[in-house]
C-alpha cells in the first residue's frame, strides 16, 4: 500500500495536477488550503494558472473565485494573479504581485475577520462552493486526512464542496500526525452549543480531517516545501517597541492586573512580533501560553527554552531552519503545539474567555486611537506612492483586540524615512475603532488608553508615540480643533483632518 | 416588619436621601444603576447635585465620576450634568443637558461597548468603585435584593464597590420578582468556564442580586417612577425602512437561510425599530424570540399578539401605558420575558452562539460600508449646528452587529430638510467598520452588502440608499475617485473625501 494514500478508493483516484485542473472551470468558486504560506496545494493552482493563460492567450477569459485560510504562496496566490485569474478573493492575502491587481482595480478583494469566513461561508453569504483544493500530510485507511501545516477553514472547505481535490505533499512531514484538533461541534444557529474549550491546551476535536471520499474528484500527488519565511532579526525601532511593551507588562505585574505568567498570547507575524517575543524570554517569563494563529521560528525558540509552555495556532509558517528544527525536536514539540480550524483559534467566545493579550502590528493609529491597519498611504514595504491602497488585510487582528484582555497595535512612529508619521490626525481607514484599541505602540513609547475619553487620549498619544517631526503639527491641529471644532467631545477640522494624506499624495511628504 | 425591607439590619440603615448624599465625596468614582431610563436611583443623586450646587456657589468644586448600565434620565444625568458635577461619565448616555455639556468638553465621556464595561471594571481598568448607587425593588430576609425595571452592570457595581447605597423604590412593581436572571458564574481569565446558555429563554442564574449587607451604608426610600418613554408611532420613513427589511427577511426565508421562526432579534431603541416591531406583526410572524437589550411598549404588544413567543433583555422601557399594561397581565409576561445582567446580555459569546438578527439606528454610512453611530453633523434632535458632536454613544450596536447572523443600520437618507445626506463619501467617524456591516437600510431601499467587496458595495448602496439630491453626486465622487485614487481597492480622494462635512459646517447644507 501507498504508505501516504492508504485509501484504496482514493488511491485510484491519483491523477496529474494538469488533469485535476481541468476539472476546474470558470466562474466555479474555489475554496483552497492555505494560510500564511502553510499547507496551501502547489501543484494544481500552478497548472490551473498555466490553463487560464493559454485561454487569455486565444482571446478567452478564465477566471475563478476563490477562497483561503488566510494568505498563501506565489504558487497559488502568485500565479493566479500574473493570469488574471482571480475574480474574486478572501479573506486575506500578502502576495505582492495579488496586492498589485488589488489596487489596480482588477478584482475584488474581500477583507473578513477571520473568524467570520467560516460561519459566514456555512450561513450561504458567498454562494457554494464548486471544489475545495486541500493539501494534506496523507490519507488514512479509513479515508480520513491527516491535515498539514496549516488548518484555516479546511474543515469547512472539505465538509461544504461539492467535489474535493486533495493533494498529498510529501515534503509534509508525517511527524505532525496527531498534532491537529478538528472541532466538528459547530452548528448553525439556532442549534449551537457553548465551545468546551478553557484552557489552550484543551483538545476538543479529533486529529483528523473527515471527508466523504465519493466526493473526492482527484488526488495528486506533490513534493514541494511550504514557502521559507526567512527569520529576520528585528531592528532597533522593533527592539525599542518591545521594550515599552515589557516595561508595561512588568508594571501590570506589579499592580495585579497580571500574574507572572500573563495571559495567552496572540502575536502578530513580523519583525515586531518576532522582537516582542524575543524580548519575552530577555525578560525572563516561564511557562507563558500563546493561544494564536500563527507559529513562527521565534515561538518554536520560545517553547524550546521553557519561555513558552504551551502554543495553540492554526498554521505553521516556519523558515528551512525552522522546520528543521521542528523535525529533529518532533516528539517535544508534539507535546507543546496544537493547530485548530482558524474559526477556533480566532473565536471570539474563546478569545474572550481565556482573556488574550493581543499584539498586532498597523500601519497608523489617529490620535483618537482609530487604528489602519489595511489601507497604505505609501508604506517601506511598497515601491511607489500607493495612496489608498490596501496593504494587505485586517486578519485575525480585530477578533483578537476587539475581545481579548488587552489589545497592542504596534508600529514605528515614521515610515519611509520620515515622510510618514504614523500617528496622524484622523486615520485614512479606520479597521479598528476607538472602542477597541488599548495600547498603542511605536519607538518613541506607549499610550495606555484604557480609561481614557477622547481628549485624554489625543493628549497622550501625540506624547507618547508619535515621533518628534510630527509631534508638534498633532499638537498644533489637536489645540486648533479643540478651540475651532463646533463639537469639543472628539475635536476634528473636517478641511483638515485628512491634510496629511493630501499632502503625501502631493509633496511625497507628510511634513509641512 | 417593612414589607419592602425585610432585613432588619438593613431597616436600621434607612436615612434620608441628603444624608446618604452627604456620604459621597469629591472625586469619587460612583456607580449607579440604571439603563435607558429604567431602574436609576432617583433620589440621592438629586440630594447630591444639591449638594454640588451649594459648594460651586461657595466657589468650591465638587465633581464625581460617575459609571452606569447604559442611560439614565433627568433626575440623574440631567441634575448632575446641570450642575457640573461630573469628571468622567461612562459608558453610554442620552441626556441633552449631559450632551450639551460633553459636546462642549466640559467633562470626560468614554463611549464602551455595553458588554464591555463590567469586565473592564474587573480587570481594573477604570480604578476601583467607591460607592454604588443601585436602585431595587425591595430587600429580602436574607440580605438579598429583588431587582427593579433594569439590571445593568448592578451585580458588578454590588460586588465591587467599597460601599453601598441602595434605593428602594415602591414605585417599581413588585410583581417583577423572580423575572431577573443574575449571572454568578463570571471570573477574571484563566478561570473563565463556557456560559452555558443555548437559548434566549434559558435560565442561568438566580433571579436576586446578591450583596454584603456591612458593605451598605444607607437605604433610602423612594416612591418616584421611571422617565417614562412615551411610545410614538412610527412615521412614514420608518415604515417605509421597516417594508424594505421585511422584504429582506421574507427573501431569506424564501432561499433557505432563514427559518419563518428566524433568529433572535436585538433591536435598537426609537421610531425605526418601533416600525420593524410593528411591522413583523403584519408580516405574520408568529413564536419569534428576542435576545436584546430592552423591552420597550412595542415589544410587550408583540409578545400580547403571539408575534414574540420570549423576550430576554437587561431592562424594561415603558411608557406609563406600558407600565400598566405590564403590571395588569404580569403573570403572562413574567412567563415571557427575563432580565439579564448587560454582560450577559450584551455578550459576544451568547450573540454569535444564539445568531441575533441586530437591528440598529445609525447616524450615517459611507459608501463602503463604514458606519458612524456617534458623532453627528447636525441632527434632527439637534438645535444647533453641532460638527462632530458626539450624540449618545455605540451602546450595544457593536456587540450585536460584529458578533450576530445578521447586522442592519437603519436611518433615514437625508435629515434636516434635506441638507444632511445620510449616505456620504466617507463618514466622518466610524464605529462599525466595513468588516462588521452587512445591511444599510434607508427608506429609500436596501443594500445587501455580504459577500460584496469595497468597489460594489459604493455601487450597491448609493444605488439603494442614496436620496435621489445625493445619489448623482455619490455617483460623481466615486467615479473620479475610482480614476484618480491612487489606490483602485477602495477608491477615494483625501482632498474631499469629507468635504461634504465641511461644506455643512460653512453652508448649512451638504448639497453643492
């Protein structure tokens, strides 16, 4: 027997990527596999791209919607967007050349809590969906799937399709087996139940992915790595936001609001997540809890040195090192890790009552505290003067601040060389509101805004975080609106409250 | 023994309502029962403004924070904010003297989602409770209190204050013993447990409130009822609002996604909801459930006619009509409806679980989507020109809408005449972001915005919603934006995205 396809049935059912693709046709909604470049199918997106361009080429059109955990790969997000094959796609995506159609226009991109696409997908909000495309590490003698790097909104995928494609990666290592908890007690209203979840390490599922095998149309077979998220070590903006981040938690330790042992973390992906955690083993916790989306090099570094006891996620997204390393270790890490459907490990219930400590970056904070966190004015990771244009997605940041204990955006106080302030007088997009935002972060320092009214918090923001080329325009617009605004409760100069933005559009510089 | 009093050691406690004001002190943080003008203290914060009024004659200042369920009324926020006696107001209010003097900046208001402000209480985010203020019904033999017309954050402000002065309203009708449902299962994270609650009629807790008796530093009897809400009939807007959701709904139904029984309703407060009440009535519905925040005359008629088969909320607000209606078939009503404490009623976990149908007012929607429940330009309630005001606050809009099956803001297209559009470029604050919003609804029509992304959506609702002065020049805007932004995902121009607030505040209207 095939020792990753020990299903006879669906052994018989191997076929090419190109002869899978076929089976795919246009207009068909497509739910794939995929989040933050983990376990999302390689072979079959490629060969559907490869389809769709020989159709452009004779003057056809071939497009797709389609449908993620959360972002993929070039091999899947990447080449369907070079063809132009994509009409629509959700929830969340960070491929370059993806975020290139975006913001020309050429599809529509929907940007969802991730904790909404399943129920949302189940509720009928995006129609059916034609065919899933999961990746797995095999398939068992009962038909059952052993999942891969990441589970996203698999089990959703292979319960609601009407025919499934499942690639078998050997490259997958078969250590993860058993690693997986598939909650399958969600319902719909009015048939739902209290999640049993209490604790991070709670198992309430199984480790294996169900799927009716008749529905099953083709198995390919592939052998390619995840995509390598290269391990970058932070910089000193990143270090110094960690560090105002630290002293915090030390001083919520001191007044009681915190036990030493915090509460579970959620962390962002990124050079400012990656110093925070980093910064959390210089400063000496044990036995802390992560319960997240993401497992990155720098948590697996955390479990390793007893930082970290425990991490629940719903996707790996591990450099070449980090894989190696988590191989050579399995057996300790099996004990540590869990990954869980992304409509778990983003649940608001759950978030809420195991009180998270939520750490997300952003890309501008107003001085109300209204928090961007998906539309660019210009940005260090963009090529040219992207006004408007969305950077990449809300993720699962908004289920995390919105419910969790605390809630941190982060980001340095200017971008590109200055000519950003990422404290501005009124946010150009506003992805988390007022309401929602507790700490914000950057180089210069952090603002506690738990408390505070509107006008405390402008105060205390422009003081607090925003660097000293922009410090003094906030408080002279600040000490304007509060004098000139006809209401005083948030004061804001409609004419100007955008100003800044303009001015980038115009000047290249957000500086007078 | 005093049949509303029934603890001995808490009659010897009986004192007048200026000597239990005399108790509260300068700077002081005083949490008060009450939510939408039912079950607020009614007596002693009267006693304390006179208190404040004598020592800023003197040239003193005597100003308290004070913390409540949701608003209050006259006798409370109106007396307090006349004489300037608050520092900080929390989370939620609707007096036009307290807006007057928020709007001029005179005091700190902190605007919370409702579900929000018990555990931000326990987590210490708002410094401790000096005194609570709780109005009740009456006191039992053992100490505990019979709840009057709201519950609120009461159970928090009991457990948590330094002290106590409890209210005893004769007033308030006895008969309501034994509706209220008090939740003693909370905790701070880690030892949150799954609240088991599956239904909207279940019950979870113990219908009295419990207190420490050494803790109560006066009881002050009271014979005064609640602000009563006259119950106005819906005008032809609002009808026309309602018609286009019950068209909506009967569509759901129609496709499989809704039963004709749907899902538990929340439905806001004022003329719109009274309308879709009234409406669902002549739509035949009939065994309909309501998982909501207050029971207001127009939902005790829907549960007399069968429409309703059970309402849960946190407080009652009736008119004096209503009242007696309540009073005269108690026994069938207390069958029908149960109060909750806000946390409960409020919470995220129980909304998604249940798949509430949130039905709430806005004050404006942009064209993507983004709502602004809070600050106004101008307002039909409003006298003057107010830019930027803050109007009452988010309330539970935001626990309902970004966690229930379905979200709706309802407004009507224009206001003032004509000269404030309620569809406009970009709004001018945002409390429910295009993530969280799914339907916008004006008189005018209804757009369905699940599953659209940014660019249809602006097609969407100003094709739906728009008032025809507006639609041409919504239609303008996102046209040029989408061939002059620099970004096409979510087209606008930051020279004029909100011009159409500036030109009211120079004009008078938003109209070129």
């Amino acid at each position: 027997m095939h020792d990753r396809i020990r299903h006879a049935g669906l052994l018989d059912k191997r076929m090419s990527a190109e002869a899978a693709a076929a089976l795919i046709k246009p207009g068909m909604t497509v739910a794939m596999s995929g989040f933050t470049g983990a376990g999302y199918p390689k072979a079959v997106p490629q060969a559907l791209a490869s389809r769709m361009e020989e159709v452009h080429a004779d003057g056809g059109s071939f497009k797709i919607k389609v449908l993620t955990g959360a972002s993929t790969a070039p091999e899947l997000d990447g080449v369907l967007a070079k063809v132009g094959g994509m009409e629509l796609r959700l929830p969340y995506m960070s491929d370059p050349a993806l975020r290139k159609r975006i913001n020309d226009g050429d599809l529509d991109y929907m940007d969802i809590h991730l904790s909404h696409v399943a129920q949302h997908t189940w509720f009928g909000f995006y129609g059916g969906i034609n065919i899933a495309i999961v990746e797995v590490v095999g398939i068992r003698e009962d038909g059952s799937l052993i999942p891969s790097s990441s589970v996203g909104n698999n089990k959703t995928w292979l319960d609601m399709a009407d025919a499934v494609i499942l690639e078998v990666n050997t490259q997958q290592s078969t250590a993860m087996e058993g690693m997986h908890d598939i909650y399958y007690g969600t319902a719909l209203p009015p048939f739902r139940k209290p999640i049993m979840l209490t604790q991070p390490e709670d198992r309430i599922g199984q480790p294996y992915l169900d799927v009716d095998v008749d529905k099953v149309i083709a198995v390919v077979e592939t052998d390619a790595p995840d995509r390598l998220s290269a391990f970058a070590a932070p910089d000193e903006a990143s270090n110094q936001i960690a560090d105002h981040l630290l002293d915090f938690l030390d001083g919520e330790i001191k007044t009681g609001r915190l036990t030493n042992t915090l509460l579970p973390l959620q962390s962002g992906v990124g050079n400012i997540a990656n110093a925070v955690l980093a910064g959390l083993t210089r400063g000496g916790y044990r036995g802390l809890k992560a319960y997240t989306e993401v497992i990155q090099d720098g948590m697996l570094e955390l479990i390793k040195d007893g930082t970290l006891a425990f991490a629940s996620a719903t996707s790996f997204s591990l450099s070449e090192a980090g894989i190696e390393e988590f191989n050579r270790h399995v057996d300790f890490y099996r004990e540590r890790i869990m990954l869980r459907t992304q409509e778990i490990s983003n649940h608001p219930e759950l978030i809420r009552r195991l009180g998270c400590i939520a750490l997300n970056g952003m890309i501008e904070a107003d001085i109300y505290g209204n928090v961007n966190s998906t539309h660019v004015v210009g940005s260090h990771v963009m090529n040219v003067m992207n006004v408007m244009n969305v950077m990449n997605g809300i993720g699962g940041s908004g289920d995390f601040a919105r419910n969790g204990f605390l809630g941190a955006f982060m980001s340095p106080s200017t971008a590109k060389g200055g000519a950003i302030s990422g404290i501005v007088p009124m946010a150009s997009h506003v992805d988390h509101t007022e309401h929602d935002t507790m700490l914000i972060i950057t180089e210069q320092g952090l603002a506690d805004l738990r408390g505070l009214a509107p006008k405390q918090r402008a105060r205390d923001i422009t003081e607090k975080c925003a660097h000293p080329d922009y410090k003094p325009m906030l408080e002279d617009y600040f000490a304007r609106a509060s004098r000139d605004s006809y209401g005083k409760h948030t004061p804001h100069l409609m004419g100007e409250a955008l100003s800044w933005h303009q001015r980038y559009i115009e000047t290249g510089d957000m500086r007078l």
